[in-house]
C-alpha cells in the first residue's frame, strides 16, 4: 500500500505561516469595512464587510484544516490527513453561497427603495483603496504557496481575496456613481459584489467536491496515462486510477508486459514506470502491478519453456507436429535423479495438464523425463595421457564432421559418476544453428563410444571470423 506521507517541517511552517497571515488581513479588513459601511450607509461596502468576516472564518478554519492535514498516517487514516483541507474548502463553499444570496436580498430590497442616503467621504475610499491593496498582494503570495504545496485551503483563501479585490473594486465604483446622483449604483455593485462571491464559491466547491468524492484529476490523469504507455516494456494499460488526497496524487495502476520476461526484467519496468510518473510530477504516488501478456508473436517451443519455468521445471528437446490438424508435443524435463518415480511422474503429468492448458484440450503431450543431477560433484584434472587420448579423439573426429570444425580448450575431468569433457568448437560462420548442432552431438556421439567412462561431453560452438 502506498502512504501518503507528511511534508516536510518547513513546507508544513510555510502553509501555516501564510493561514495565519490570512486570518490576521482578513480580520483587519472586516472590522474596517464594517466600520465604513455604517459610517457611510452603503449596503455594497456593508456587503462586503460581511464577506470580510465570512472570510475571516473561513481563514480560520483553513489554518486549523491546514495543521490537521499534515498528521502523517495512522491506523485509522491510511492515506493520511489531506482531506481535511478539502472538508474545510466545502464549508468555506457553504459561507459563501449563503453570504451571497443574502446580499442578493438586501441589494433587491435596497432597489425598491426610493430615497437611499450614502455618505461617502475620503475615509471611505481611502479603506477601499488600501482593501483592494490587500486584497491584491494576499492573493499572489496565497497563489503562489497554494501552487507550490498543492493546498486545496490555500487555493480557496487566495480565490476569496482575489473575489474580495473585484468586490471592493465594485463597492468603489458604486459609490462613485452614488455620490454622482446615480442613487441605485450602491445597490446594483452590491449585486456584483454577490456575483462574485457566487462564481469564488462555484469554484472552490467544484474542486472540492471532485477531492472528497476521489475525482481523477483532470489536468493530469492523460499526462500520467501517456508517461506510462510510453515507457519501455509496456504492452498496454489495463487500468489506471488516480485521485487526490492533499498535496498528494495517490492511485492505482496495472500494466501488462511480455509474460516470458524475468522477474528483474518486470523490475526493472516497474521501476522505468515510476520514474515516468515522477517526470510528469512528483507528487505522485502510484502503485504498480504487473499483468503478464502472451505476444502475438511467440513460438511454441518459447510457449512451453515458459509453462516449465512457472513450475521451475528445466524443459528442452522440444519437438512439435502438426497430426491430421492435432498439436502433438514432445518435450525432454529433467528432474532431480534421486527423485522416486512416483513423484516424478505427478510432476510430469502436471506438467502436461498445464501445456494442454495452455494449448488446448485436445493437443497431444508426451514428456520424457531426464535424471538431474542436484548435488556438486567432486572433480579433478584427469591425467595427461587419458586426457590427451580424448583431446586427440575430439580432434579427429571435429574435422571429420560437415561442417569441419576447429577443436581448442579441451578440459578433461574426472569426477566419482564419471569424466566430464569441455571443449570449444569453432565452425563457419555461415552455418546455421541447426548444422553446428548435428556438427556437436556427433562428435559427442562418436567420442563417447570411444571413451565409454565419458559421463558428459559439453562443447560450446563458437564462429571462425578469420
């Protein structure tokens, strides 16, 4: 399971420390606000000194949502505290709708008014102009900490100052057009002022919303999706699933790869995906499974050593015929030499289920099997003139064979089962795998009925590039 771990000490300082600066201009706003809309009448400027307040609470509610959030994982939160900060963002939506519809209701019953009195002296713009000031510096710097820490509380404080600075900017305007005898001006900015207040809430809350019911993010999810197609080794993505918790994105991912690959080769994929997503962004913490794929273009032979390998089981000599439309299959396993026949008989039949599985009901399995020796034989070099006898007799028999091959290295051994031979073989180049091959068990073949006490004969073909 991946954790959604806590950010660092200073990052966690850097979000408080901008909640708390955002509680204390928040604050000092209202109050002045509060201030010049009663000195003054205006119903805008009393608007707005109540989203001044409401704010005030909201940002409150964001640093105490902001220290919660960054709780590490526990027992009970697996994925951390993050969504505190999006339960704080939904309440600071519920505020806003609710200041706007009653600013909405005083602006309507301040309409049907006929005779509204607005004192409006320099004081009063002078509040406004500093607001706006603000307003407009908050904004920024909670913009900016937001983006950086990824904080759905910070990103609604920065909207609710940037909505402010539009709101005050109306109140201005209104009553510039009060003070120029256009008496419904105060009550019409006031609407505007409810307006934004709307459109800053429907904001906040359709993030916010997309956060506690674990949306995709929107922005990012093709750009994750396309990084993890793209890395090598991917076959296709079987699924993908992200959503955001705090700073974090948290997900999901299944991948499918070639199933012949080797457990460090999935690895190593794996580890090429993370990194992909990491480019995309770091923030992302996504757990991967692997899903292996049969490629269109196996053989049947890769087929069967692949069902060996699953069950650890050495499969070669594969032989495959196609009877009247029937798979006929013959393969060579090799199972431990001390192993009753019991045993290895249940292995076999296993074995042979399995490639029917893989193959079909109806196809025909034989499996021959062949004693392995498990245990590390005891070895020592054999005396010059039995091992020269048997390097002669590899020689001799090396340049009789089509093709003629070039014997060298020869290695003679003597263990308690009996002599083991290595050599290497050079041939043309030219020559296929299958010709080198008939070139090497002939000379083991013919080697061996002169030296009956040879247990093995391991020759290695090599190309003659001179």
């Amino acid at each position: 399971m991946t954790e959604t771990k806590a950010l660092p000490r200073a990052r966690t300082s850097v979000k408080l420390a901008a909640a708390k600066a955002s509680i204390a201009a928040s604050a000092l706003l209202a109050v002045a606000k509060l201030a010049a809309g009663l000195w003054s009448g205006s119903l805008a400027l009393l608007s707005e000194s109540g989203h001044a307040f409401v704010d005030t609470g909201a940002t409150t509610l964001t640093y105490f949502a902001v220290r919660e959030a960054e709780k590490p994982a526990d027992a009970e939160h697996h994925y951390g505290h993050g969504k505190y900060e999006a339960l704080a963002a939904l309440i600071e939506t519920g505020f806003l709708f609710g200041l706007a519809l009653f600013v909405v209701a005083e602006a309507w019953r301040r309409l049907q008014e006929k005779n509204v009195e607005i004192d409006a002296g320099w004081p009063i713009y002078g509040v406004l102009l500093i607001s706006i000031v603000i307003d407009y510096v908050r904004a920024r710097q909670l913009h900016r900490i937001a983006k950086e820490e990824c904080s759905d509380a910070l990103a609604a404080d920065a909207l609710h100052f940037a909505s402010d600075l539009v709101s005050s900017t109306l109140v201005l305007i209104g009553l510039i057009a009060a003070h120029y005898g256009f008496e419904r001006g105060d009550a019409l900015a006031a609407l505007g002022v409810a307006a934004f207040i709307a459109v800053a809430g429907f904001r906040v809350g359709r993030r916010t919303i997309d956060t506690l019911l674990d949306a995709a993010p929107r922005e990012l999810a093709p750009h994750v999706e396309r990084a993890i197609a793209e890395a090598p080794g991917v076959i296709a993505i079987d699924s993908l699933r992200l959503r955001t918790i705090g700073p974090d994105i948290v997900g999901e991912a299944t991948i499918g790869v070639a199933r012949g690959l080797r457990v460090e080769q999935a690895a190593r994929i794996k580890s090429a995906v993370s990194e992909a997503i990491a480019g995309v962004t770091p923030r992302a913490h996504v757990t991967l499974s692997v899903e292996p794929r049969a490629l269109d273009d196996e053989t049947i032979a890769e087929r069967i050593l692949l069902v060996g390998a699953r069950r650890h089981i050495h499969a070669h000599h594969v032989i495959a015929q196609q009877v009247d439309g029937r798979l006929s299959i013959g393969v060579d396993i090799e199972l431990d030499g001390a192993m009753t026949l019991g045993r290895a008989h249940a292995i076999a039949t296993d074995f042979e289920c399995a490639l029917r599985d893989e193959f079909g009901a109806d196809a025909e399995v034989e499996t021959h099997i062949e004693p392995l020796e498990m245990h590390l034989l005891s070895a020592q070099a054999a005396d010059r003139a039995a091992a020269g006898a048997i390097e002669a007799a590899i020689a001799r028999v090396a340049a009789q064979t089509r093709p003629p091959a070039q014997v060298g290295d020869v290695r003679v051994r003597k263990t308690e089962g009996g002599i083991v031979v290595n050599f290497r073989c050079r041939l043309n180049s030219a020559v296929s795998v299958q010709d080198a091959h008939d070139a090497l068990d002939e000379i083991e073949r013919r080697t061996r009925e002169e030296f009956p006490a040879i247990l093995r004969i391991v020759g290695r073909a090599e190309p003659d590039n001179r």
